[in-house]
C-alpha cells in the first residue's frame, strides 16, 4: 500500500511538472509571437482599408507615424470625428442594440395585445434600431467644439477653419494616447481605425427615433431648435406616442442634450455642428417597465459610424429595414395562457376597500412592484376606511390603515371628544411564499389588524394564477376573513386549540395578538379581477367570506348576497377611482393614488463638467512643490472642487517621488457619492501635473477621518478620453482604510481655522398625530431656522428656533397622561401650545477620533424640546464592515414648558447600548438598530429601529420599544412603536444637497419607552465609515 501511495505522488509530481513545462512554453510562445493589426477606415480612398501590422502593442501615434512612414497625407483628417474601434467593444454594442431591440419588440407585443394604434411605431422604430450603423467606439469628444460652430455659420469656403481638433488634441486631451494591444498569433489584436475627412464632413442633422419616417435637417446655426422644429413642422411627423414636448441631441463630442419644443419662450440654443437628433417616446405613455427605453436609444445612437452615409435619408427617404432582428427567448409571443409575462408588462395589482392589494372585501396573492405607495380611501354606510400602503420589498406587502366608524361616537362625553366618531387604527402585512410560474399560482399569506385594537382582524392564505388579462384568485382565511365558516379548519388537525379563537384584546391594544393567529373558524373565498384591453378599466367579482354578523359598528348590516361586484377606471399612472356594489344591497366608493418610492426624481439644474484628460499646461511636480505656481495651483483646486464637486479642501500633500497627491477634506453637496468622486478624478487629471499617477482622496468630518479612496489617475484618463467605451470612470477608485503619511510627504495646503459667520439653513417641519379624541388628524406646520457656529475644527454649537405657521393644537383639551410613569413625553402640548415661537435646541458639540475605528463626541446644552444636559457618545465603526456598536451616557433634565429656557425638578441618567447591522446579503439596502438601556421614564429595555432606503434615497422605517413597564402601565398602545419617512431635499429641489426631512407617525404617545432625541449623533456623522444615509 504504501508503495502505490509513492508511485501515485510521483506520477502526480511528474504531470504537474510537464503541465508547468506545458504553460511555461506557452507563455513564452505567446511573448515572441505577439501580433497587432490595424486596419484604416475612411472616405480618402487611398487611406481606405490600408493595414498595418505590428510585432507589439503600439501607441495611437506610433500608428499615425507609421501611416506617415508609408507615405499617406493626414493633413485632410476630421479628428473631432476620428474613432478607434476594437472587437470587444464592438460586441459590446451589438449586445446593446440586442437587448434594445429586445424591449422594443416586446413592448410592441404588448401594445398589440392591448389593440393599441401605436404598436406598429413600436415596431418600425425596432427596424430603424437594427439598421443604425453603429461601431465599437465612443464619440472621443472635440474639445474645442464652440470654436468649431464659431467658424462655421454654413460657410463652404471655410470648412478648413472649422476643426481646431488638431491631431495632437485628439491624441492627448481625448484619447491620453492610448496603447493598442497586440495579441497571440492566433488570436491577434485586431482595430479599426475611422478616420474621416474634412471633405465628409456633415452639414445636415439626421432625425432618427420614435418616428415613421427618418428625415434631415439643414445645419443652421442662426436658428435655434424650436424654430427648426417649426419649421420642418415635427408635429406632423411624429405619432401620438412620441414626445412632442423635446427632442434629444447627441454632439460630436457624445453630449447629450434635452432641448425644450413646448413654445417660444423656451426655444433654446442652436444644434451644434455635425450632431443627430433623437425623437424620444412620451414618457407618461410608456409603461414603468420600459421608462429606460428612451435613454438606451439614445444611449446607443452616441455609437454611429462617423462615414454612415446619410444623403440617401431626405424629407420622405426612410431607412431600409430588409432583415427582422432575432428575439430572445423570454420575448417571443406567448399564448393565451402563458400571459403572466405579457399582463404584468402592462397591468398592475390594484388595492382592495382595505387599502392593501386585493379585490374589494378580500385580498388576492399579488404584490405590486417594489417601492410602490398606495394612499387609499373607501367609503361605504358604516365604514370609511384611509390606507397607506407601500411595497417595502417584492416579498413584502405593508399596510397603515384608519377605520372610521360612523355608527359609534369616539366616546360617551361629548366635552372630551364632542361629535367625532370612534377610530381604529391597524397594520397589515403581507408574505409572498411563492411567486408565480407558468403552472403554479403565485401564493402569499397575511395577517390583517396584526397590531392594533383587532376589531377587524383576520388571517389568511392566498393563491392568483393569471390568464392574460384574467386574474383568478381563491384563498382561506380566519378571524374577520372566516366569519362565514363555510370552511373545516385544516389546522385543527394538528391541534385542538386551533378550533378556538380566543376574544378580546391583551393589554391595552396594540400587541401582536399571535394566540388567535389562524385560530377559531374558517372560510373560503375567492373572485376574479378582469383588465380591459380597450379602456383602462378593472372589472371585479369576488366571493365574500364574511357574514357581517356582530360588527363593531353595533348596527344590524344585512347581507342579501355573498357576492360584491366593482369597477375601478384608472385615469392615468396616479389616480384610480372605484365603485362597487357589495352584499347584494350596498354601494361603496373611493379612490386611490400611487407614487413609487424607487422611480422618484427631481431634475437637477447642475451641469455636467467638461474638463480634459490631461492638464495641457505641462506643469511638474517639482514646479508646484514652492512658489508662485503652487499657491495658483492650490487656488484653482479649492475653487473647481467645492464648485464642480462639492467637496470642502482642507489639505493637499504631495508624495516625495512627486506621483501621488491626497487630497484631505469632506463632501458637503452631493448625496450621490459617486458624483463627487467622480467630478474630483476629472478635476484631478485637469489640474495636477501628467506626472501624478495616484490621488488619495481622504473625507473627514469634523476631523474625524473616515475613509479614503484611492484613484489610478491613468485610468481615469483612459476613461475620460474614451478610448474604451466599457471602461467607467468608476473602474478608476478603490475605498480602502485611510493610510498614514510617508516620512517624504510635502504638505502643499491646509486651512486655517478662522471663526466666521455661522451657516443659517431653513426647513419646514410637520408634526402630526392621528386618531385623537379632538381630532381624527392634529397637525403642526412650521419653519425651522437652524445656526451652527464651529469653535474649531472639531467643535461647534447648533441651535433651532422653531415657529408655526398653523396648527389646530387649540383643540387639546387634555394636557397630560393618566400614567404613573413620568410625564417625559404626554406634555409635548404644552411645550408646544405655549407659544408660536420656541427654542428647539441649543447645543455644544465636541468630537474626537480616538482611534483608526473609534469615534468619541461630548454635547452639552438644550438637546431638545422637552429635555437639556450634558452627555457622551462612542462609536466603534470599522471600514465598510456590516455592523457597529456605540454606547452613549446623557444625563438630562427636563425643561419648563412655560419659560423657554428654565428647568423644572425631573431629571434622570439616560443611556443606551447600540448596534447598527446593515443586513446587505438578505435585505439589501436596510438598517437595524438595537438599543438596549435606561429610557427617559427611568424605565428599562430595548428598541428596535428598521429602516429601508428605496433607489430614490427616500427611507421608511419603523421602531418599538418594549420596557420593564407593563401594558397596562404603560397605557394604551401597550408599548411604544411608530413609522417615519426620511426623504431627501434633493428630491424637492433643483440642487443637489445632502440633506433630510422626516415625517413620523406615532400611532399615540405615552410615556415609556421614550429616548432622548438628540440631533446630532455619531452614526450620522459617519456615515461615509459604511454608507447608508447617503449613496
């Protein structure tokens, strides 16, 4: 045995020895046999398909001096229009045009299925596609373009004065003369090199896109675009489906850019020479699915060939269209009933009376799509119902609901709650257990009232299988879902207790009440949901599993049929309105209206920048190391980058070798971190001398250093000269740790603290609450005016003044709790009812890094409306890791609600254990928080915070605190919990910024479990350790 043991290892030994041979030739191979060929392409027949070969990778002018070597002119070159293409990037853009031709085919199925007039648009638009005639290259940009138009004005005589693109610019300032790579010689390095000739050169602009028929205009320069546009009177060219609003132009350089065609006030520049134009689809007309549509056409049209030859595409000349491109799979036609793809593509789940996805009385197995919001409002003799409802994630279905009833007064006197009706308040949620397949129905389980008073609470299973436009659902359901009891309860046969539904409500409401989950009767139910494909018109039918007997409206409801039959009209993506007759004797109306948290946006008044590859001064490390060039340096880099990049410079330093610089400071504009590192790349390969192949950018706040990112400047000039059109400026920057400071380094820059006016800012706040016994929904709008004055660099006092502009608060007529516990929260009327104008907070702030992942801050001053003191905070944060801890010791003092500034007698030591978990794996995009210590009751305990941010960067999050006070003590609501929505400013306004408001909703406010709002806080202020704030 162990002989064979030893011949076994020395075979082993002997193959891997020929394999390392085997390579080690190969490799060797490879190096002495490398080939390169560069093939020209031109409309100068003696430069046409000329070939050049190499023996090894060549620069671009190595290729241009070779061409010169074997005797051709190119003195005649258009370089604003000379590309380079290999074979990658060709079948990169052939995969482009596919996968655009693809959802262009398929959402022609679609509005054929719908009988749509406009389908066949649809489809010539997907023949013109595949007949463009693009090539694997970018447009590499005319750096001088606005001298080019400057010398054009349509003069023939002058067409040698418009290209200021010289050989050399096109060389270095677009493409950083790129090296081509030779290859083996079976697979050799193989590029097309496009040079056109100032005798090709374009004096007309084609129109392409979501139009019938193709057409040109005259290059005019003294016109603006609206004006041509009226002139070739587009109106009558395009079809109803297309965008008549604007027009889309791709420039020589690869610009792209939005003109206006509304009226003549908004008429716009002039097209710039020798660009096309892309005639885009009406946004409102196309379905969520395919909004991107518009944006990959003229994505790809950057990719034409600059010899197409257009002169063949006149007024009426349209583009031959001899060959129909191949579909994938997953959008070839489907029958009739394999519609899942084709219904979806076209049609959304609607919401039920309840507010969540459903028919009318029950739900359905369907979700909508992710970020989806849905305010829902239904009104009927008893019940009117409010809903909010969001898709927090494609498996999840959440609901908010407000149930009016209107046969029951709120209470028995009419001094404490007048005429208002009773309210209840619940929370729905809903699991997808299935998603849908071409055999198998989609299946989803949910609890309804699963935390409030459970007046209507039910549970239920779910099945919805689609055929075409026919949605058939049928499900089980218990509790308020299983009143009719026409169904045996399979659960019973696991366990007897599952017969019997316990009654009333544990504590005092609000509790997850998971004893009675799917427990006591059961019924079935089912219905259908019908979409029209002529109108946007729903048809509904359902089978209603409840009987109506012992309603909480304490009045008799009679039911004269188990069937309830609706119509929703859908006017257009935001509003439906519905009617529907239910229980064979009662008509019931409402309406609904949708956002999608994920689509949101705001355009932004921000201009791209346009700066070159290279610095074009030529400038040396060593001449900016002293002197007058360095101090002109470090001006034109404080101003470009908190200008152009939003980032605040408060140090540069400089590598002894003179190749790398770091750049030390913090980002204070951009929410998008990605847009500041980028416009900092492109600032850094302007500005800093050719030399400089790395920058550090290192972002702290307050001193306190929190990452660092680390660019290759060769590739960011690779990147912007677009020498290869896979390769994005975000292939250029790593995040790493922040690295120390070389013995050799120079510092060429740093700011100096001085102490300056403080920085004002204004938002507006809305406090609100809901379901009050003065008020179903009290409110507060106001303004708050914000100073924060920095001592130093790491220190600094902020302080708010709060005023209303309107509020109902005067309706209060009761001040405080009926709750032992402290009044710490119940008296925010006062404070708030006193007076119009209030000092929010006044605090001091002291922040310190104490270690590379340790953060450390000490505030002291009015924290907050109801509370003032001193405290500390640490924060254990490291690098882009999924978790942190903090601890935080406050000992605070309650403030007298009628003297701004005074104290009352109650004070308490408040503290907590924190961890923030990012689950990015399993919940991508969310964050949990967990604090565990002493609230401001004196009561001890947890919470637990969710958080969700949607692409938008709009967040909903939810938290509970659960403490050593019981339900009954703690009043009603059981324990505390509440919602809030954070959503950027940037959304709601022209610029960018990286600022938040949030609104909260408190189902009501008692006093346990109650944390000390502080504004400032560490895991805020670093948020760029492990970015979740921000993007």
């Amino acid at each position: 045995m162990m002989m064979l043991s030893r011949l076994i290892c020395t075979i082993l030994l002997l193959l891997a020895a020929l394999s390392i041979g085997i390579s080690a030739h190969a490799q060797t191979s490879t190096k002495t046999s490398q080939v390169l060929v560069v093939e020209v392409a031109s409309d100068d027949s003696k430069l046409n398909r000329v070939q050049l070969q190499f023996s090894q990778s060549v620069s671009l002018a190595q290729v241009y001096a070779k061409l010169r070597e074997q005797g051709y002119s190119l003195d005649q070159i258009d370089w604003s229009r000379m590309r380079l293409v290999n074979a990658e990037q060709q079948a990169s853009v052939e995969q482009q045009r596919k996968q655009l031709l693809n959802q262009l085919y398929a959402y022609y199925g679609l509005l054929r299925q719908q009988g749509s007039k406009q389908a066949d648009l649809v489809r010539r638009v997907a023949e013109q596609v595949a007949q463009w005639p693009l090539i694997g290259a970018l447009p590499i940009g005319a750096e001088q373009l606005g001298l080019i138009e400057a010398n054009t004005y349509n003069n023939p005589q002058r067409l040698s004065e418009r290209f200021a693109v010289s050989e050399q610019q096109s060389l270095y300032q677009a493409y950083s003369n790129p090296i081509l790579q030779a290859g083996s010689a079976n697979t050799s390095g193989r590029y097309q090199l496009i040079l056109p000739t100032l005798a090709s050169t374009r004096s007309r602009h084609p129109v392409l896109g979501a139009l019938w028929v193709p057409f040109q205009l005259r290059y005019q320069p003294d016109l603006s675009v609206y004006a041509q546009m009226r002139q070739q009177n587009l109106a009558s060219r395009i079809d109803p489906l297309a965008d008549s609003e604007q027009i889309a132009e791709i420039k020589l350089n690869g610009e792209q850019q939005l003109h206006p065609l509304l009226s003549i006030s908004q008429q716009g520049k002039p097209l710039s020479y020798g660009s096309l134009l892309v005639v885009l689809f009406k946004k409102t007309e196309l379905p969520t699915e395919y909004k991107h549509i518009n944006q990959a056409l003229t994505d790809l049209a950057m990719y034409f060939s600059p010899l197409a030859d257009w002169q063949g595409i006149g007024p009426t000349d349209t583009i031959a269209t001899d060959q129909q491109p191949l579909l994938d799979d997953e959008t070839k036609p489907v029958s009739w009933f394999e519609g899942v793809t084709e219904r979806k593509q076209g049609w959304r789940p609607s919401t039920s009376d309840f507010g969540n996805v459903g028919l009318m009385q029950t739900p359905t197995a369907r979700m909508s799509a992710p970020g989806e919001f849905n305010f829902t409002y239904y009104d009927s003799d008893e019940y009117r119902r409010m809903a909010l409802n969001l898709q927090l994630f494609p498996w999840l279905e959440t609901t908010i609901r407000y149930n009016d009833i209107r046969t029951r007064r709120y209470s028995q006197f009419e001094g404490f709650s007048g005429d208002q009706t009773l309210k209840d308040r619940g929370i729905d949620v809903k699991l997808r257990l299935w998603q849908e397949s071409k055999w198998l129905p989609e299946i989803s389980a949910g609890i309804r009232d699963a935390a409030g008073t459970g007046l209507f609470s039910g549970e239920y299973i779910v099945a919805s299988k689609n055929f075409g436009q026919l949605d058939i659902s049928a499900g089980m359901g218990w509790g308020y879902l299983g009143k009719n009891a026409n169904a045996t309860n399979p659960l019973c046969e696991i366990k007897d207790s599952f017969c019997v539904r316990p009654g009333g409500t544990s504590g005092r409401g609000g509790l997850f009440e998971t004893g009675k989950w799917f427990h006591g009767q059961s019924a079935w139910f089912g219905g259908v949901e019908y979409q029209f494909e002529q109108w946007p018109v729903r048809f509904k039918l359902e089978y209603d599993p409840n009987n109506y007997q012992n309603e909480i409206a304490r009045v008799p409801i009679k039911q004269d049929s188990r069937f309830n039959i609706g119509l929703e009209y859908e006017f257009d993506q935001v509003v439906s309105a519905k009617v529907s007759f239910e229980r064979g004797n009662t008509l019931m109306f409402g309406a609904s209206f949708r956002s999608n948290f994920d689509v949101i946006d705001f355009p932004k008044i921000d201009q791209d920048i346009n700066r070159p590859a290279i610095n074009p001064s030529q400038i040396t490390s060593e001449q900016i190391r002293y002197g007058k060039l360095q101090q002109q340096l470090m001006f034109k880099l404080e101003d470009a980058l908190a200008n152009e990049a939003g980032f605040r410079l408060d140090e540069v330093w400089l590598s002894e070798d003179g190749k790398l610089v770091t750049f030390i400071g913090n980002s204070f504009r951009y929410r998008n971190h990605k847009i500041m590192l980028q416009r900092v790349a492109q600032i850094a390969v302007s500005e800093l001398p050719n030399e400089v192949q790395q920058l550090h950018l290192v972002e702290q706040t307050n001193t306190m250093l929190t990452a660092e990112t680390e660019f290759d400047l060769n590739i960011v000039r690779r990147a912007l000269s677009r020498f290869e059109p896979q390769l994005s400026l975000s292939d250029s920057y790593v995040r790493t740790e922040i690295s120390p400071r070389a013995d050799g380094d120079q510092q060429l820059f740093r700011t100096e603290h001085q102490l300056a006016w403080p920085k004002l800012s204004i938002k507006p706040f809305l406090e609100q609450s809901f379901g009050g016994p003065e008020d179903f929904y009290m409110y507060n709008i106001g303004l708050d005016a914000n100073a924060t004055f920095a001592l130093s660099p790491n220190s600094f006092i902020s302080g708010t003044l709060a005023t209303s502009l309107v509020n109902n608060y005067d309706e209060f007529n009761f001040l405080r709790s009926p709750s032992n516990l402290p009044p710490v929260r119940t008296r925010v009327r006062e404070y708030v009812a006193s007076s119009d104008i209030w000092l929010r907070d006044l605090v001091g702030v002291y922040q310190q890094q104490l270690s590379k992942n340790i953060y450390a801050q000490v505030h002291a001053g009015y924290f907050e409306l109801m509370f003032a003191g001193v405290g500390t905070e640490f924060l254990y944060r490291p690098l882009d890791q999924d978790w942190s801890i903090g601890f935080d010791i406050n000992y605070a003092k309650q403030r007298d609600p009628y003297d701004r500034l005074g104290l009352i007698d109650y004070d308490v030591w408040t503290g907590h254990a924190s961890l923030y978990y990012q689950p990015r794996k399993w919940l991508p995009n969310s964050l949990v928080q967990l604090h565990v210590g002493q609230f401001l009751a004196g009561d001890r305990g947890a919470q637990l915070t969710f958080e969700h941010k949607f692409k938008s960067g709009i967040i909903a999050g939810a938290f509970a605190a659960k403490t050593n006070v019981s339900a009954q003590e703690f009043g009603e609501g059981s324990f505390n919990k509440g919602f809030f929505i954070s959503i950027p400013f940037d959304l709601l306004q022209l610029r960018h910024s990286r600022g938040r408001g949030t609104i909260g909703w408190i189902p009501i406010t008692r006093d346990g479990g109650q944390m000390l709002i502080r504004e400032h806080r560490l895991i805020g202020f670093t948020d760029d350790r492990s970015r979740f704030y921000t993007d």
